[in-house]
C-alpha cells in the first residue's frame, strides 16, 4: 500500500465569524455503486488509516475513490477518537475567494495546506462509494463551536448538477437548533436515543434525535447567536435596538447615537457610548463639565490655572484653558499671552486653528481659534486685553459682545462696541481697525489688501485689515515699508502676535496714537461672560 503522510494541519474560516470544515467518513465500505476499484490505493481516509499503522495522524494522503480515473490527494482528520475523515472543505479567512466558476468547483481549488475546495466531481466518486457519514465543525467569533452530522451523505454526478441525494439522520451537539425563520428562531434540545432498526438494509444500530424544545430565544443574524427573551442588541451601526420578546425579535428603528456619543463595543456589549466629558444613555448626551472658566469659578475654583471645558456644541472631547480667576471678578479665560520670545508666533493657518504653545501662567500661548469659536458664541461675553510697555506701562481695553466666526467665515472677528480702558484711542483706532476682519496667516491672506500680503510683512497671525492699504507715511515702529517711494503704511493698529524681539513692522505694537504703542514686553486676552 501507498501510505503518504504529509504533516500539515488546517484550520479554516467559514467567514468572518464562523469557522468551517466539512468532512465525510464512510459508515459501510462493503457496498459500492461501482464496479473498479484499484487496491493499491485507498478508497477514502478511514480506509488509509485503516491499512497503515502509521496512519493515524491527520494529514495528507493519497487516495483513489471507486471509479475515479487516477489517485489524488485529500487531508485527512484523524484528530478525534473515530479518526478517518476526508475534508472536503474548509476555510479560515478571507484570503481565498470561494465565490467560483461551475468549472472552479467541479474540479476544486485552494491548497489542502489551508483553504480549499475538493471538488464536486472528486466528490461525487467519494460519496458513492460506500455510505458516508457527513460531519459539519464550526466554531464562532465568540470562542463557541458545535458539529453537525447527518449518517447518510451522498453527491450526484455532473448529470444531475452535484445534487444532494441523501442527507438524512440530523444530530448535533448544539443546543439552539434552527426551527424557524432566520430572524426568529425557538431554541431547542435535542435528545437522542438508540433504535436497533435496519432501514436501509446495512444491519446496525442507528441513533434517532427527538427535539424537545427546553427554553426560547430569538436567533440574530448579525451576531450568529440567540438572544434570550427579555435581551437587547444593538446592531453595528447603532441604528436599531432589538429586543426579544416571546420569541420573536422586535426593532427599534428609531435609535440614534447622540451627536456626543460613540457607537462602539466595550465589555462585550454594543451601544451608543457618550463621548468623554458627556454623560447619559448615549442617546442623550449631557456635558459634565463646565463651558467656561467662569462656570469653574461661580462653581468654587477660585484659584489660577488650568482647568477643563466643554463649550456648548464642541465637537470634540473636553480641551484644557487657563484660567485667570483672581483678577478683577474672576472668571477670566485666557486665550493669548506673550511673555517671552520662546514660542514663535509667525505661524501657519493650521497651528493658529489647533492652538499652540504652553498653557500655564509662565509661558506663551495661543488657544486655537476653533476653541476660540465655540466659547464666544455660546453667551455673550467682553473681550479684555492687557499690556506692558517696554517702559513698564501698564495698558488695557476692553470691548463688549466679542465673537469668533467659523473656519468657514476665515474666524472673522466682531464686536459691539468699545467699553473701557487707558489707550485714550480704542474708541476709533486701535482694535476698532479690526473689528469685522477675518483672520490671516503667513499661509493665508485674508486681508483685502491687493498688492500687500500684511500677515507677511507684520510676522504674525491676525485679523488683519486692508483700511492702510494705499496710505503712504512716515517711518514709525508700527509701519513697513512698501513700493520704492519711502512710502510706510501698517495692516492693524494692533499686532499682538508679531514678533517678541521684531523690528519695525515686525514687533508687538498696540497703537495708543503715541509714544508707547511698540515693543510691548507682555500681552494678554481673556474673555468673561458680559455681566
């Protein structure tokens, strides 16, 4: 006899959830539907491991069905206490196609090393051999797994398409066996009990199963499992809520993730999950977390630092904000600070949108104007900007009904009216020049101005405007130069964000309409909800 072992092992997946594998093993191999038989190979797997003691491991082997023109091999399951199964199937994961030609199946495909085929011409010789035992193993996503077996399997030829002719005697080691619909399903038991009958005319003793149904549950497709009467899932989406009641499976189709929630699995069960710095069902999402520095210190936290907040409508999870809560009536969130020349504020149109820097009392930074968007129009709130001379001068102003605009509006800056401060010129010049512009950078110009790019010229990013465009004036330290006639002229009549250290044109300047509106050592802007 011809014994070839070869010692590779298989393991397939039926799908993404499910793995697979379909073998036969004949039950009498005295009977044959065919004439021809070549002794020196066997017929199937049990007669391999049958005529060689070395046979009993799974593998593959050489074998030469009853009729079938030349020998070929087969992996053959010896794993279990039966042992002589011949695979016809198997699959572990997407890496095969099993969508095929007619051709394609009749001939068979894959490699028996992983995922395969047999073929249904191969299969139709095997089947009619002898009287065959078919055994059907999978295993969930879950871990779970279960057979099928039917005690009488049997495959027609070409003529007929590969019909399935007998596939009789069910019985299983599963527990919900399917009695129903796909989408609703009765779990049952089933009970097996021997009868010493001869119905086929094979003289043995078969095993009769008589489902006796134990409990309910309703069977869901997506997750290939039953769910007990009185369970709920949700499916991938979030989009419907099932629940199972008296055995049939009812979908609410009106469940919808919060805008604040996640549609995610944790701790094995899917749902709608709030996002962090939310709180609820994830249908309904609440903020836990306070809007604004001044809700942190109408709540108790009246000390300085940095706090985090949720504006109303953010997007994302909560962010952190420094707070100024013991100046003046506390409350203040901070969004721009300039201490030093450490952190370079000539920056891109994307920095300026995410924020930059370092959030504490001692260092420079600018929050974003996205957060910056989201806080000022969620109430109505006052602008405060303080600053220092180089002279140590001390500077502020403050504006009424302060409001960024989206990215789509460029951040566009507005502002009611001027309220308070000691410039002695912000009721005209000053910040006013800025009021209503949108936001520029070195990467983008959004100042109006045709033959001046004023983000450029001034080092910084800001609300730049083109109302100094054409004016041609003398040299001063908030001026550049442009054009080849000695002519000076300024895009703002405040540059906060220019350069620490810069020269003319380049540096910090607020324009006071005097001697002290350049060079600033230290800037500041907060805002607080207008009382």
């Amino acid at each position: 006899m011809n014994c070839l072992l070869c010692v590779y092992r298989i393991v397939l997946l039926f799908s993404s959830t499910c793995l697979l594998s379909i073998e036969v093993s004949s039950t009498q191999q005295g009977s044959s539907y065919f004439f021809y038989q070549q002794p020196e190979y066997p017929r199937d797997c049990k007669e391999a491991r049958d005529q060689c003691s070395s046979n009993n491991l799974s593998g593959v082997y050489t074998i030469k069905p009853d009729g079938y023109p030349q020998p070929y091999e087969v992996y053959c399951d010896n794993g279990d206490s039966t042992g002589g199964w011949t695979v016809i199937q198997r699959q572990i994961d997407g890496s095969l196609t099993f969508q095929r030609s007619w051709e394609d199946y009749k001939n068979g495909f894959g490699f028996l090393s992983s995922q395969f085929w047999i073929g249904n011409d191969k299969l139709s010789h095997l089947t009619n051999q002898a009287v065959y035992e078919l055994r059907i193993d999978i295993a969930l996503s879950n871990g779970s797994s279960f057979y099928v077996n039917y005690n009488t399997f049997r495959i027609s030829d070409e003529w007929m398409d590969y019909k399935i002719v007998a596939a009789e005697e069910f019985r299983s080691n599963w527990s919900c066996i399917v009695t129903t619909s796909t989408f609703n399903m009765t779990r049952c038991n089933c009970t097996c009990q021997k009868l010493c009958t001869d119905p086929i005319g094979q003289r043995k003793c078969y095993t009769e199963c008589v489902e006796t149904c134990v409990s309910k549950g309703c069977f869901v497709t997506e997750a290939n499992s039953f769910i007990a009467n009185g369970e709920s899932l949700i499916n991938a989406e979030c989009t419907q809520n099932c629940t199972c009641i008296d055995n049939q499976l009812l979908c609410n189709t009106d469940y919808e993730c919060s805008a604040a929630a996640t549609c995610a699995i944790k701790e094995q069960i899917r749902k709608c999950y709030c996002n962090e710095g939310f709180e609820g069902d994830g249908e309904n999402c609440a903020s836990n977390v306070f809007k604004d520095c001044y809700e942190a210190y109408e709540a108790g936290h009246i000390a300085d630092g940095i706090y985090t907040i949720m504006p109303t409508g953010w997007p994302g999870s909560p962010f952190d904000v420094f707070c100024n809560m013991t100046f003046g009536d506390g409350g203040w969130t901070v969004f721009q600070r300039r201490i030093d020349g450490v952190t370079d504020f000539f920056r891109n149109w994307a920095e300026y949108k995410q924020g930059f820097g370092i959030l504490n009392q001692g260092n420079d930074f600018w929050l974003g104007n996205e957060q910056l968007h989201y806080l000022t129009v969620q109430k109505d709130y006052n602008l405060r900007i303080d600053f220092v001379h180089s002279s140590d001068t001390p500077y502020y102003q403050e504006f009424r009904t302060f409001k960024i605009g989206d990215e789509s509006t460029k951040y566009r800056m507005n502002f009611t009216s001027f309220k308070e401060g000691n410039t002695g010129f912000d009721n005209y010049y000053g910040l006013n020049t800025n009021n209503g512009k949108q936001f520029s950078t070195r990467d983008q110009d959004n100042d109006g101005c045709s033959n001046l790019d004023f983000a450029e010229r001034h080092k910084g990013g800001w609300w730049y405007t083109d109302y100094w465009c054409t004016h041609c004036y003398g040299r001063h330290c908030r001026h550049i130069e442009y054009g080849s006639s000695g002519c000076h002229t300024h895009g703002t009549g405040v540059n906060l964000n220019g350069d620490y250290n810069g020269g003319n044109g380049e540096n910090i300047f607020y324009d006071t309409h005097g001697n002290n509106d350049c060079n600033h050592k230290f800037a500041e802007m907060k805002i607080r909800p207008s009382s």
